[in-house]
C-alpha cells in the first residue's frame, strides 16, 4: 500500500489533528458521501488510536483541524470507543482530495 492511498471518495493515510491548538500526527480512515436530504456532502471516519489524543482528551468529544497532504477541514470528534479510536465528521469540502465527477453523457 502507498502512504496513502485516495479512491471511492475516500483517504486512508497520514493526517495531523489540530486539537486545543495542538498538533498531533495521526493515521486516518475517512470517506465523504453527498446527502440528498440537505444536498451537502459529508465526510466521516475514524482516527488511529495515539496516545496523545487519548491524554490530551480522555472520555470527551471536540472540534478539530484535520489537514492531510494538500487540504483541511474542521470538524467533529467523538468520544473514544474501548480502543481508543475516535471519530471524526464533517460537513462541506472534505480533508481530502475528491475525484472529479464523470463526463456528461452526450447523445
């Protein structure tokens, strides 16, 4: 596998979180989908567990940068699950690059 890898709308590598002003350099699973009910893309996935994240933030949720190579967004942390992964969602242009929608179709 590459050092990360794009496709199907999604990204699986290497990402910073920005959290309470901290850096701290995570491996990341994340996928984006649009939603017809409001017409907004979302993006969600899940953070690698990293001990500074789960010292940093113990049982609670936050806000977060999340940047990987060439792009960032904000969104939303969960509170940790028993392997102290956390999960993370967003709304809007994802932290990741998307691939461009297909030709029209012409007759």
């Amino acid at each position: 596998m590459d050092e990360h890898e794009h496709g199907d709308e999604g990204y699986r590598g290497p990402a910073t979180l920005v959290v309470d002003g901290e850096e701290i350099p995570v491996e990341v699973l994340l996928d984006a989908r649009h939603e017809p009910f409001d017409g907004r893309l979302h993006w969600s996935g899940r953070v690698l567990a990293h001990p500074r994240l789960s010292e940093l933030l113990g049982a609670r949720g936050a806000d977060a940068e999340i940047r990987t190579p060439g792009h960032a967004a904000t969104g939303t942390l969960s509170e940790p699950d028993l392997w102290d992964r956390f999960r993370i969602a967003g709304t809007g242009r994802p932290p990741f690059a998307l691939d461009d929608p297909p030709p029209p179709e012409t007759d």
